[in-house]
C-alpha cells in the first residue's frame, strides 16, 4: 500500500512539473522568434492543413522548395496585404527562380477565413501564393511548430469584436525543410530576392 | 512667331502653376495633407485602410481628431506595433501634428482604417474623405485607390 501511495505521489510531482513547464512556455510564446536566432539548425516545421483549393497538404507537400511563409489574417487591413503584396513582388523579381521557392500565407484566424475565403484573398496578389488554414487546433499547431505567435484581441470597433496579433517576419525554409531565417515585417523585395538567390 | 511662342509658354506656365508637382496635396490652414491613398478590398465584407501624409508648417501643434467618408461607416485612425517580431493593431486616438513637422501614416505604422465598407474599393477609382483637425477644421482630399497589395503611394 505503501509503494502504491509513494507512485502515485511520484507521479503528481512529475505532472506538477509537466503543468509548470508547458504553463511557463506558452507564457513565453511572445519570445519564440527571437529564440529563433539562437537556435535555427534544428526547427523543422511540421504541420497538416488546407490548401485554398480544399487540399489537404503537410510540410512533405512542398518538400523541394524554399519556402516563404507569412502567417497572417484576410481581415488584416495594413501589415498582411503589404508583406502579400511585397511576396508577390519578389515572385516577379525572382524570374525563373521562382519555380525553386512556395510562398506560403498561413492563416490564424481560422474562424473566418475559411477555404473559399483564402482562395479569393491570396488569388488577388499573386498566382503562386498558396493559402493554407484548417482547423483552431491544426493552426495552433502550426504556428507552435513554427515558434510563432499570435493571439486573439478583443477590439469593440473592429469586425466580429475582434483583432489578431501575429507574428509578422516571412520565414525562409530549406528545400529539406529546414529553417533557415526569418525577414522581419517591412524588408523589401529586393533584399529578400538577393537573400534568397545567392542561397539556391 | 513670337507672339505664338509667347501664348505657348504663357500657357505652359500657367498649367504648371495650376498642376504643382506634388498632384495629390491639399492645404488646411497651417496644414498641408498630401499623397493619401487607399487599398482596394475585394467586397466589402473585410475593411481596408487609407493613408495619407499630414505637414504643419504652422508654430503651434494641431490634432487630427476625426476622420469622416462616404465609403465607410467607421473610419478610425490605427496604430501597429511590432515588438520581436510580433505585430498587433489598436486604436490609435487623436494623432498630434508637431509644429514644423510630418507625420506620415504608412503601413506598419499609422492608417485610417476604412471599418464597414459602404462599396468596394475598386483600382483606379477614388473616393473622398475628410480630415478634421482641431485648429486647421475640416480638410477635403480625393483618395485614389492603388492595388490589394500596394505598399506605397508611388505606385
Ligand atoms: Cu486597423
């Protein structure tokens, strides 16, 4: 009886600490891409979600490609279409090598951007941007898996009473899917082309 | 000739001075608000935004206090803020104008958030809005619309 007390004792200090450990590291969501630069040679992103055309896609889909990826939101009026709009830029800069490199716009808001809704959206800024959501739980995996942040907020005038904070640099990852870097939100065209080009 | 030369030139100039460089730029007491310009939207189920560049060449501060326009039912100024590669939006208040200075909404920093679409912003089409300001009053410019994915007035 005694031994089978002491197990279970056992075992709750180890769930304690298991509770603590995942309670602190979500706490420190908001520090993953920084965290980032200290530690890049060993991410590789995994996730299993839905193309804008209603299919089901994993890292694997894409394996053989550099790929850019910008998590974002339809609703987004300011950084999404302008980070869309520099990605669509850079396809164009990019000429043949464009065939080397996916981008890819993942979207945490899930709730409202539904598969029809991405296609519409990402359609609009370039015929090679692939746009991927799924469900709340495949886009938090996603993003966990890619260290990335983003949070729902509550705004009484925004639309459905809500906004999204996300992060906002284009991640850069290896035809073996690998990370490699991000580009912060705002760097131009023309540094991302030349950054990626002398990679291929 | 000369007298034909003379009309030509005559005339020139006065389209010069009619067209100044800076096309888009209108004058507000102590202000002068220029290059504004929008994000077309696909519908009108999404909003949009509008930016605009805003100079005081008074001594004094003013305050951009409202915005008003036809095409949105609430038009409010944003603010973004990106921290570690994080970016979030919130209201950004009433916008102070510093004298002798610009303050020059842009993506990634400040716009006007274009809230329940009235028609959709379509390329190439304008629509106009008003600037109110605490000294100044209120502004009138036509805001050209550029692409979904435009990152500046230039293009
Ligand atoms: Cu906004």
């Amino acid at each position: 009886m005694k031994t089978v007390r002491l197990t279970l004792w056992g075992a709750v200090v180890v769930a304690s600490a298991a509770f603590l450990w995942l309670y602190t590291s979500q706490g420190s969501n908001q520090r993953f891409v920084s965290e980032l630069s200290q530690n890049t040679d060993t991410l590789r992103p995994e996730f299993s979600l839905t193309d804008h055309q209603g299919n089901a896609v994993t890292e694997q889909t894409y394996r053989g490609k550099w790929l850019l990826v910008f998590f974002g939101f339809t609703n987004c009026p300011d950084i999404c279409p302008t980070t869309l709009g520099e990605l669509a830029q850079l396809m164009d800069l990019l000429g043949p090598d464009a065939q080397k490199t996916q981008p890819l716009f993942i979207s945490i808001d899930p709730e409202r951007d539904r598969v029809e809704t991405m296609a519409e959206y990402v359609s609009a800024f370039h015929p090679s941007i692939v746009g991927l959501t799924g469900t709340e739980t495949e886009v938090t995996a996603t993003a966990k898996s890619f260290k990335a942040f983003f949070e729902k907020l509550p705004q009484e005038t925004a639309p459905d009473g809500y906004t999204m904070g996300h992060t906002s640099a284009v991640y850069l990852i290896s035809p073996e899917g690998v990370f490699v870097r991000t580009y912060s939100y705002g760097t131009s065209p023309e540094k991302i082309a030349a950054d990626v080009q002398q990679r291929l | 000739m000369s007298r034909v030369l003379f009309n030509t030139l005559s005339s020139l100039l006065f389209l010069l001075f009619a067209f100044p460089a800076t096309a888009e730029s209108v004058r507000g007491g102590d202000l002068v608000v220029e290059a504004p310009w929008a994000r077309a939207s696909i519908g009108t189920s999404r909003p949009s935004a509008a930016y605009i560049t805003i100079r005081n060449e008074g001594s004094s501060a003013d305050v951009l206090t409202g915005i008003e326009t036809e095409i949105s039912s609430m038009p409010e100024v944003h603010e973004i803020k990106t921290n570690d590669n994080v970016s979030t939006m919130s209201p950004a208040g009433p916008v102070e104008i510093p004298a002798k200075d610009a303050v020059k909404l842009a993506p990634g920093g400040l716009h006007i958030m274009l809230i329940g679409l009235q028609r959709a912003l379509v390329e190439g089409e304008r629509f106009p809005m008003t600037l109110i300001f605490e000294k100044a009053g209120r502004v009138n410019v036509s805001v050209p619309i550029y692409s979904l994915g435009a990152s500046g007035p230039e293009e």
